[in-house]
C-alpha cells in the first residue's frame, strides 16, 4: 500500500518531467479561470455602479413627472391639454404634502437650460428652480456656503447655488461664494456650492445650477414656466417599507385631482428603489452570462486535461505495470493520476485567478468602475477547477487502475 505522500511525489515528479506539457495541459483552466473571475467582477462592478448611482439620487425617493396623456385608441394628447409639461402644478405638489401619510418631505421643481457666464468663461449647465426642501429630498449637503431659505424663494431672489462641475468650469481658481453669474440677461449672486454627486448613466448630477423656483419660473424658464405647473415633484418617504404604500396614494391622489383613469394617467410616477431591483436583476443576467461563457472555456480546459492524462496513461503502461507488479493496489495507480489530474487543474485555477484579478482591475479601470472582487467567487474558482481535475481526470485514472500488470510489463 503506498503512503499518499509517496503518491503526492510522485505525482509532483511525473508532471515535472513534461513541464511545458504540463503547462500547455492547464493553459486551458487558466484561460477559463481567468476569464470566469474577470467577467464576474466586471458584471459585479456594473451591477454595484448602478446601485450607486440610483442611490446617489436620494434614498425612499419617488419622482412624479408629467406623462403624455393617452386618448382613444391610443393616440398621446398634445402638450398643453392636459397630458404635456404642464400636468402638474404647485397645488399638486401641496397636496401630496398635506393628504399623503408616510411622506416626509415634497419638492416642485422646474427645470430650464441656459448658458451660464463669469469670470470669463461660460458654460451650459441644466438649471433647476427648487424650494429648499430640494436638498433634504435628494440627500444633499452643502460643500461650500449655504443654501437659499424660504423667504428668498418666496421673493424670488436673484441667488444661486452651483454643483460642483458648475463652479470647477467657471471659477478654477476662484472661490466661487459672493461671485456673480449672468444667466438670461440677469446677474445672480452665487451663495453655495454642492457637494459631488458624480455620474447617473450618462448624467452628471454636478453639471447643475439651483435656483429658488420662484425666480427660475418668472424669470429663467420662459414660456415653460409661467403658471402654476412645475416639471417635477420629489417625494421623499419617511422609510423604505413605506415607500409602496406612499406611491400608490401619490397616484390615487393624482388621478382624483386630473380626474383621469389608471391607464390613461398624464402623469408617471418612478419609484428609484423598484429601478435600482430591474436594474440588478438585468446586470446580474449579465454577469451570469458572461461566467458562462468563461465557463465553456473551464470544460474545454478539462478536456484537454482528459487528452493529456490519456496520452500519459499510454506512455506510461510499462511504469504501471512495474509499480503493480510491485505490490501497488489498483487505488494507488487510481489516486496517482488523479492527483496528477487535480494538481494540473487546481494550478492552473490558482495562476488563472491572478490573472483573472489582473483583468478585472484593468477593465474596472477602463470603464471607470468599481473593481469587486468577492472572496467567495475566488475560492468558487479554484473549487471549481479542482473539480474540473476530478471529473476529466477520472477516466484516464481508472483506465490506468484497470491495466493487467503482465500485459502492462510487456509494453514496450
């Protein structure tokens, strides 16, 4: 009976005497591997950058926006006639506040896009009119300066906070509070600056001006924004499990108020949580793709494994006849090659992870993702191609265990 160190050794002494064998054999695994652990964290650096980003949005949010109103046959009604920019309006935004339970803060908002010049230079920033709830709705905090308070928005104050892209473009080297901007003929003194908020999509959230909403809509955002309506509401719930609950009596209340039908809303109602779950759900189709197809590679890294191990097993029938002839028990010859077989896999898995970690660091960077790399998904990897080793190995081992040693010793 041999000691399963002695079959360790020599295991360890029939592969190192074939190295670039050996090495071309588990080529295969670390292509698979590596492949596997560099889709997977690429999957999971998408699937983590759309989290953020939904989150960086604020958290427990519904955002209510004017929608196209559908008619008969299913024909949108025009702007203007109750199913355009002007659906909702600042009592809608007062009554969400005053007949919804479960709603902690409402924000009207109304948005405009002019070109935004000082200091000499000049940009193109979207321009929101907001109520200082704007801020506690978003999770938002100052960086520098202050936010406007009701009064200036109630007296449509000629006040402006930038984002932070904003106040980079038009002052590199300024400090940006007490500076002056000109937007639509008018000068605005600049009283904050917004913390970052990076990318949404395509996005940038600090590519902003807010304004009070009182003077964007008199004096900004032109034929847009006059009247009472606004271009969106945030509604923010006091808690998560809320969230559902506050979203279908935001919509009950809307169509009482617009006298419209469920179907036939002028009005869309986007709740940042259920996108944030569609949004996993579909990049985590993606990353599950993406580790298939590394997976092929891992079972045709196997295969040749199998290959090799079966050419070994006939170049090797004189030595397997010997060591029977010797006294080695059919589990010795089938633990030796399996060993070779398993030890062949497990380290190509182990240099298909580094490489793998390599090139998802290199592709997180190129994207300009975030690079997550679980350590459960590393040790799946090497599980796994220890036990691609074990099953295409299995045959080759047996068909060496199976060899009589008076026919094996006759093998030239």
């Amino acid at each position: 009976m041999m000691r399963t160190s002695d079959l360790i050794a020599s295991a360890a002494r029939a592969l190192r005497s074939n190295p670039m064998r050996s090495a071309l054999t588990a080529l295969g695994v670390i292509i698979g591997v590596a492949s596997v652990v560099a889709m997977v964290a690429l999957g999971s650096g998408a699937q983590a950058q759309v989290e953020r980003s939904i989150a960086s949005l604020g958290s427990n949010l519904l955002i209510v926006v004017p929608g196209a109103q559908r008619g008969g046959g299913g024909v949108r009604g025009q702007a203007g006639a109750g199913g355009g920019w002007d659906a909702l309006t600042m009592d809608d935004a007062e009554a969400i506040a005053a007949q919804v339970e479960g709603v902690a803060v409402v924000a009207p908002s109304q948005r405009a896009r002019t070109q935004v010049i000082a200091n000499g230079l000049n940009w193109n920033p979207e321009v929101n009119g907001v109520t200082p709830a704007f801020l506690l709705a978003r999770d938002w905090e100052i960086a520098q300066g202050r936010m406007f308070d009701e009064t200036e928005e109630r007296q449509a104050r000629r006040v402006v906070v930038l984002g932070q892209t904003v106040a980079t473009e038009l002052f590199p080297n300024v400090d940006p509070i007490g500076q002056s901007v000109r937007m639509s003929g008018g000068t605005y003194e600049v009283i904050g600056v917004l913390e970052a908020k990076g990318q949404t999509g395509f996005q940038d959230q600090d590519d902003v001006v807010l304004a009070p909403l009182t003077t964007v809509k008199r004096r900004i955002a032109g034929r847009r924004g006059r009247g009472n309506s606004v271009s969106q509401i945030s509604v923010k719930a006091q808690s998560e499990d809320l969230l559902t609950s506050v979203q279908e009596d935001v919509e009950t209340l809307l169509r009482q108020r617009h006298r419209t039908r469920e179907g036939e809303d002028d009005f869309m109602v986007q709740n940042l949580s259920s996108i944030s779950e569609a949004m996993a759900q579909t990049t985590g189709v993606f990353t599950a793709l993406l580790a298939g197809i590394g997976g092929v590679s891992l079972l045709v890294g196997g295969i040749g494994i199998m290959n090799i191990m079966l050419v070994s097993v006939t170049e090797r029938t004189r030595e397997i006849g010997l060591r029977k002839a010797l006294g080695a028990r059919r589990s010795d010859i089938l633990h030796q090659f399996g060993l070779e077989a398993v030890t062949l896999s497990v380290a190509g898995g182990i240099i298909g992870l580094i490489i793998g970690v390599g090139g998802a660091w290199l592709m997180t960077s190129l994207f300009n993702l975030p690079l997550v790399l679980s350590p459960l998904h590393a040790a799946l990897a090497i599980g796994f191609s220890g036990a691609v080793g074990v099953l295409f190995g299995a045959y080759p081992a047996w068909r060496a265990a199976q060899l009589d040693p008076i026919e094996a010793l006759r093998r030239e």
